[in-house]
C-alpha cells in the first residue's frame, strides 16, 4: 500500500469497532507482528530508545524520523509514530517537526504534553493546547490526511488528576485530535469517563499491564484503540536478562529450553520477504 492507502485505511479503523495496535521497536517485530495479522501498528519511543541503550526520552529528533521511516517502509499496514513531546515546547517548532514527521511515510502520529521535567511535568493549559493546535495545522498543511493522536500524560507523570485529564483532552479534541489519549487510565470509571468526555472521537487505551480487561471487554466500553506501548519490548529485555543473569550468576543455560528455533524465524522471514518482493 502507498502511504496515501494507509493513512485512509488508519482513519477506517477508527470508524468503528476496537483494534489492537501494538508497538514494535525495529523492522524485525514490526513484520512478525504483520504476519501475525494486527491491521495496524505503532512505534515505541521506550522500547526503541532501550534498543539504542537510551532512556525513554534521550533520542533525538532526527533518530525518531529516522526510525519511524525503517517501521514506516517496512511493512504493509498502517504506522502511528509515537513523536513524544514534538521534540520542541513552542507550539511553532512542533508544527515544524510535525511537518518533517508526515514525509517518514507514518499513517498517524501522537504528539504529548509531558514536559520532560518531572517536577513541573505537564505543560501549562493553554500553551498544550496551543501545541496541539499546532500539530493539527501542521499535518492539514500536508494534505496528508495523517491520524492525529493527543495526549495527555498526568496519570503517568504523578499527576493522576481525572479532572484535569478530562479538560485536556475535551480541549484537544476541541483543537483539531482526531483520537485521544490519556496513558495510565486504568479502571472502568476511568475509561469510561475519557470516552463519554471526548465523544464522538475515538479513544486509545494504553494496556501496558494486566488489567483484568479483554479487546472484547475495551471495545464494549467504547474505546476504538488499544496500544501496549513498550510492553512488548519490556517482555523481550526481560527473557533476555533472566537468561543473561542465569549464565553470569549460575552458569546454567536451562532458559534455553522451549526456546524458538533459528529455523523458524528463518523460515517466517524468508515468506515475509518473498511475499513483499513478489509484483
């Protein structure tokens, strides 16, 4: 598909129904994850940031491009770009970088109002609302008809305010967000309450933990959207230090064992490339 083909299949699966997006950190999951079926897919900044031996937060702008370009090309479905803060506070240098993150090739992308600084971590009312709005004018300045998310980060950043989240993103969606986003929500009030707050416009739930919850019991609430975030990367940076820790501390290899032969992913990528070079 073309980028134009993703960005217009993105904005129908917004339409209706509940999907699952999850969160790839490089080109080899971003395609296992494809072929296992998933219509749509997102970037990680924690997970790919942990790749690079970064801190979530610590990759520059032009390495976040850079990788929502590799996700972007690779594959066959539509990417959301987590484009994190926008790489810049003034509303302006976001529409910029907007702009520079509409030509990777994304089909959606979220922009966020954590500050960075966890002291004063959620930018001031007015001025999210402002970066929004200009990350709305930005990406209608393309033509691209990319997805745009909103989010906002209190329940991740210690503040864990319903209210105030409820009064950003009414006034993001108020802004120009095509979906709305408050990460860390965790019960059926919560969700609930954002999704009657910001209808008709669709909802992303984060699922970065066991909530109790199923897609089918997410959907019946009315969110359109679930992403895992850097989950998935977390799952794979664990099996790999358990077995790391066993070899180093005990000098045992028994993790090994049940563990997925070279054979078989040899064999799922040799499908995966045949089929993408296929006319």
């Amino acid at each position: 598909m073309t980028p134009a083909d993703k960005r217009r299949v993105f904005h129908e699966l917004h339409q209706h129904g509940c999907f699952v997006v999850p969160n790839p950190w490089n080109v080899g999951t971003a395609r296992y994850l494809q072929g296992l079926g998933f219509k749509a897919l997102a970037t990680t900044s924690s997970g790919y940031a942990h790749s690079l031996g970064y801190s979530d937060g610590d990759v520059a702008r032009d390495m976040a491009l850079a990788h929502a370009r590799d996700i972007a090309g690779a594959t066959d479905v539509p990417v959301n770009c987590d484009f994190e803060g926008g790489f810049a506070d003034d509303p302006a240098t976001v529409g910029d970088n907007v702009r520079l993150c509409v030509d990777t090739g994304i089909a959606g992308l979220s922009i966020e109002d954590f500050t960075g600084n966890n002291d004063e971590p959620l930018y001031e009312f007015d001025l999210a609302v402002e970066r929004v709005r200009a990350a709305r004018q930005a990406i209608d300045a393309t033509g691209s008809g990319v997805v745009f998310t909103a989010r906002s980060e209190g329940f991740i950043h210690g503040r864990p305010d319903m209210a105030e989240t409820v009064r950003r993103l009414t006034a993001f969606a108020d802004a120009g967000a095509d979906c709305l986003y408050a990460p860390g929500i965790r019960t059926r009030e919560q969700i609930e309450t954002v999704v009657k707050a910001v209808a008709p416009k669709p909802v992303n739930l984060l699922m970065s933990a066991p909530l109790g919850f199923t897609v089918s019991d997410v959907a019946g609430m009315g969110v359109r959207r679930i992403s895992v975030g850097g989950t998935l990367a977390r799952v794979a940076m664990q099996a790999f230090i358990r077995s790391a820790k066993e070899i180093a501390e005990q000098g045992k290899f028994d993790s090994f064992a049940g563990v997925m032969s070279n054979a078989e992913l040899n064999a799922f990528f040799h499908r995966d490339r045949v089929r993408r070079e296929e006319p």
